[in-house]
C-alpha cells in the first residue's frame, strides 16, 4: 500500500487543453506534482508560490509548457490579486495545496504565533484565494476546486492541535462550499493524503505529543506516497474525470484512514 515502486504515471493528453489551472505551493511537493500533470496534459498553469526561485527553476526546466508563476505569501491580498491577474478573466480549476505543518504540540501547549501562522496559511490563504476565483466561475456556469486537507482533516491522531484543527476547516469549507454552489455549475472536493514523500517538515516539538501519537502512527500509517501520486489524485477531481464528485474527501493514503 502506498508504494510508488509499482505504479507509473500516465499523462492522458489534452485532458485539460484550453483549461486554466491555478496551483498553490506549485515549487514544491504535491502543488509542484500537480501544476506538472496539469501542463503536460494540455493547461495553462497558473503557479504559485513563496518562493521565486522555485518556481523560476520550474519555469525553466520545462520551457514546453504553458506555465505562469506567481510568487509571493498566497495569504496576502497583494499575491492573491497577482494570481487572479495572472489568470486574466477565466479560470477553470483551483487546486489548494499550498499547507504548512504544526510542531505536533496539543492545545494546551499551542502558542499562539504557530496557531495563527498555521491557520493563516492552511485556511485563511485557501478561503481568500477560492473567494477571489469564484465569481468567474459562477460568470462561467463551471468550475472545479480542489483543497488539499489530511489525514489529520478526518482523524485526530496525525498531526497537533493547530494543524488538525485547520485541515478540519478545510473539510468544513469544501462541504459549505459544495452546498452553496453545487446548483450553479462549480464542484468542490477535498483530498486528504497520508504520508507523503514533499519538503514539509515535521517537528516532534511536544514531549506528550510523541508518546502519545508517535506509537499509533509508527504501526499504522502505510509506506509514503509519492507527489506525484497524490497529483494524480487531485487532477482527477480537477477534471472532468470527477465529473460526477462533488463534496467529496478522498482519502489518498494508502489505505490509513480504513485502519
């Protein structure tokens, strides 16, 4: 379960020719997986990111495809005007996957500069971005959003305090979404990864957390997935593959979440 050693990616091609795709945390990991698959299938990418230079590289190292970088904090309302800018009036798939994780520490040990930091990334950046791209998809009658939440968005037992609490929201946003918008033409879905081979980094910074969390994730969570594996699972959603899920979260795990 979850081994990458079996399985090959298999770009299906066109599958978003003409298509618009906005990809956050797209230097890197899953978001980088993600604006990949989507521009060799055929979209024009509209990545972003934090950091330049990742994605000056990434524009670089791949000068055939159709691949606009945005760089800047993506919870700013300056780089999310960029990004809506940089989609010039038409925008047809949202993957959220730009996330940062917490140092694992449980409520009572939660200060409050990682609570905020950890929400403003993981919820806040998400909701102004999606509320940004929204009207032009309800001026087109279409479109699709993909949230990156967790494992921890279904469980309380795979991250801290803070990032589960955020990853939970996530979930409470994709589904409000579905609701309000599901009549007029937009589907909204989650995908929840497990472990993952990216960059975010993980910091056992609580010594209850460990004892308590570290001998249930050491038995139980399955070999890590590769970025591009969990690519493979949000471009489903974002096409029209899904075209019949709508307020779904998938798990893409491996197998976790059924333990």
């Amino acid at each position: 379960m979850g081994n990458e050693a079996s399985w090959q990616e298999t770009i299906t091609p066109g599958r978003f020719a003409g298509r618009t795709v906005i990809v956050t945390g797209a230097g890197s990991g899953i978001g980088l997986a993600t604006a990949l698959r989507v521009a060799k299938e055929g979209g024009r990418v509209v990545a972003a990111d934090i950091s330049k230079e990742r994605l000056d590289d990434l524009v670089a190292a791949h000068p055939d495809l159709d691949l606009v970088p945005v760089a800047g904090d993506i919870s700013t309302e300056e780089t999310v005007a960029a990004v809506v800018t940089a989609a010039d009036g038409r925008v047809d798939a949202l993957a959220n996957v730009a996330g940062i994780m917490d140092n694992f520490a449980p409520v009572h040990e939660v200060d409050d500069a990682i609570w905020e930091r950890v929400f403003r990334i993981n919820v806040t950046a998400l909701m102004r971005l999606t509320r940004a791209v929204v009207p032009l998809m309800l001026e087109a009658g279409a479109g699709s959003v993909v949230n990156v939440t967790s494992e921890a968005g279904i469980r309380g037992s795979a991250a801290g305090a803070a990032y589960t609490a955020s990853k939970h929201a996530v979930v409470g946003l994709t589904k409000n979404s579905t609701v309000m918008y599901g009549p007029k033409g937009l589907r909204f879905n989650a995908v929840a990864p497990g472990a993952t081979i990216t960059n975010i980094v993980a910091d056992w910074g609580s010594q209850l957390a460990a004892e308590r969390l570290g001998p249930l994730m050491g038995a139980n969570i399955p070999a890590p997935a590769s970025a591009a594996q969990l690519a493979a699972s949000i471009t489903f959603l974002l096409s029209d593959d899904g075209t019949n899920v709508n307020g779904a979260i998938l798990a893409s795990d491996g197998g976790w979440s059924a333990l």
